[in-house]
C-alpha cells in the first residue's frame, strides 16, 4: 500500500513535468507521456499524449499491493501498442524511456516480476527473437522506498554510456531532471510511462 508521504511526490510529478516541458518548446513539441498505475494489477490513467495539451491530469490513489508483474505485462503491451501507433501517424520513434516510481517492493514473488522483466527488455538483434521495443527503464523512488529493490529494475545497465540510472526523491531529485540528466528526453517523439506502487 502507497504511503500517503509517497502518493503526494508521485502526484507532485506530472505537474513538475509540465511547467518543464512549457520551458523547453523543442521537447515538447517531440516528447510524448503516457501515465499507468500499479497495484494488485495494472492500468492505464492517461494514454500516450501531449501533457501540455492535458486541460485536467490524473490523480495517483492508493489501492492495493504492488504487482510490478502486473506493470511490467503491461507496458510491454502498451508500448508496442503505442510505438505502432506512432509509426502509423507518421513519427520516427526512438527508444521508449519509462520513469518508474515506486515507494516499494514488489510483493508477487520474485520469479514472477524477473521473468515480467525480463520478457518486457530482452531483445537479442542477431535472432530477432524478445521484444523489440524494449524500453530504456529510469526507476524513480519514492518516499520509503529501498534503492537495493529499484536497482535491479534499471535498463539498460551496459554499456556505461548508455546504462540508465536509478534517482531517489528524498536526495531532492525530480522526474523532470531525471529525464534530463539520464538523457532520456531526445528531439524525437518517444513514449514515456510513469507508474507508481499501490497508486
């Protein structure tokens, strides 16, 4: 269950984002956020758009666990759902980036969320075989949460000029600097989720 210390930093986010993006023209003309939540399952809360055309922005509840089984299934649907999308409208699409937040550790067991894992960034180019679409993954904790846990969920980890990073709310870090600082926002459209434990 989310803390509520930790459900006002992840709904602090979206709105950090958007005063980001209305400061930088360029990438908000190219980047492009979908927000999904996580709990005893997982779903979507804002489909793939432009936040800066957003009148109203979702609001993270506390509801339950946290099944990161239950988000990593889902974005690897959603995303090849998005991805295709995007290319049908005309856009070249980059590698997707995901903020993952959290405040926790994951409760299914732990063979369950690695090979959820797994499955969403496995991909071998020389066999075609795993998923193509494969995020960059930037975990993001939240108020309580344990960095040893959020460290196995980073991708990629190699090679170093490419590795992404894990950033920690309580080391006065935003979602909008992790996405700067991780190089995660390019001048090309790119899918980005945001989930967020119990949310």
């Amino acid at each position: 269950m989310v803390e509520s210390g930790a459900l006002t930093e992840a709904n602090n986010i979206l709105p950090s984002l958007v005063q980001a993006l209305e400061k930088d023209p360029i990438i908000c003309d190219k980047v492009r956020f979908g927000v999904m939540d996580f709990s005893d399952d997982a779903r979507m809360v804002l489909p793939l758009c432009d936040l800066l055309e957003q009148t109203t922005l979702p609001q993270l509840e506390g509801r339950g666990r946290t099944s990161y089984k239950a988000a990593f299934d889902l974005l690897r649907t959603q995303i090849e759902r998005d991805v295709n999308q995007l290319k049908a409208d005309g856009f070249a699409v980059h590698r997707p980036a995901v903020f993952f937040l959290s405040d926790g550790a994951p409760t299914d067991a732990e063979p369950d969320w690695k090979a959820a894992f797994a499955a969403l960034t496995q991909y071998d180019k020389a066999s075609g075989t795993g998923n193509r679409m494969y995020p960059n993954i930037i975990p993001f904790g939240l108020q309580g949460a344990d960095p040893r846990i959020l460290q196995e969920v980073i991708h990629p980890k190699n090679p170093p000029e490419r590795a992404m990073r894990l950033f920690m709310a309580d080391q006065d870090q935003t979602a909008a600097s992790a996405g700067r600082s991780s190089g995660s926002w390019s001048t090309s459209p790119r899918a980005v989720r945001a989930g967020s434990t119990g949310a």
